[in-house]
C-alpha cells in the first residue's frame, strides 16, 4: 500500500509532529509536585485523541509524558516512566470512547479519575505508597486541568472550523 493509504501519511505524521512539539511545550510547563513529572503535557494529546482518533492520540500523549519525565531526568526510572508513557496512551483511548460514547462531562470525569488516581496506582505498588499519597493531589489538579482544555478546545474547533476535525 502506497503512503496515501497508509496509517502514516504525511498530513498525519505532519499533524502528530505539530502536536507532539506541543507536547514538549507543554511538558515544561509544571504543576508542582514531589517527582516533577506533573505537567501541561497531555493536554495536546488527549486533543489528538479526540479530533483525529485513538492511535494518533496515544502516540502523542505517551511521547508527552517521556518529554515531561526526560526534563527532570526520569526520577522514577526509565522503565516506570515508559509503563506510565503506556497508561497515558489508554487514557487518551478513554476519554476518547468516553467523549463520543456516552458524554462529554463523564469523559472528563472518569479520564480526571483515571490518570489522576488509577494511574499511580501501578507505579506506586513497584515504588513505595508514599509516592501515590505525595503525587495524588498535584495530578488529579493537573489531569483536570488537561482533559478540561483538551475537550473545550476540540468542541471550539469543532464548531468552528468542522473540517479539521473527524466526525
């Protein structure tokens, strides 16, 4: 197949590149916290997710939380970073399903619930317990903060410019 059929034609990888730059601005952008890694980094991604689909979405998000981590030298190690790069992807594929499946403020909800206390859960059970109590109120401020912004500026374009986005 041709690169016009495929996954990775250039307007997608074009778009992701954009996005993924964006990720890394983001990931400078920090919410205080014990480990660092809490940022505006996922805000683009879970964008992605919404406006061109699963796939494009969670490549970025993950990218983003590798951006946030390597900023601040992965305190968590690498391997702990790349298992939470991999939720950041679900959760991305979350709030996607959750968005055009049932409802936009459930969404936010349970993507806010899920990065901000599902996904430290892992990480913590491997660290220590104390990593999840220390993190917990920084990420689920900032999980808000992104999954918010993220779903108000996918309706804006949405509405305003219809064709830049999936149906």
């Amino acid at each position: 197949m041709g690169m016009k059929g495929s996954f990775w034609s250039p307007l997608r990888l074009s778009r992701m590149a954009i996005f993924i730059a964006l990720s890394y601005i983001g990931a400078l952008i920090k919410i205080p916290s014990p480990t660092g890694t809490v940022a505006m980094d996922s805000c683009p991604g879970y964008f992605v997710a919404l406006a061109w689909g699963y796939i494009e979405g969670a490549i970025v998000i993950a990218l983003g939380h590798l951006f946030t981590s390597a900023t601040v030298g992965f305190p968590l190690s690498i391997p702990i970073h790349l298992l939470i790069a991999c939720e950041m992807a679900l959760w991305a594929i979350v709030l996607r399903f959750t968005v055009y499946h049932i409802h936009w403020v459930v969404g936010i909800i349970v993507t806010t619930f899920c990065n901000g206390v599902l996904g430290p859960l892992l990480p913590s059970m491997i660290i220590s317990w104390g990593l999840f109590w220390a993190i917990l109120p920084s990420l689920i401020v900032a999980s808000f903060i992104n999954v918010t912004i993220a779903v108000i500026a996918w309706f804006t374009i949405k509405k305003s410019i219809p064709q830049l986005v999936m149906k």
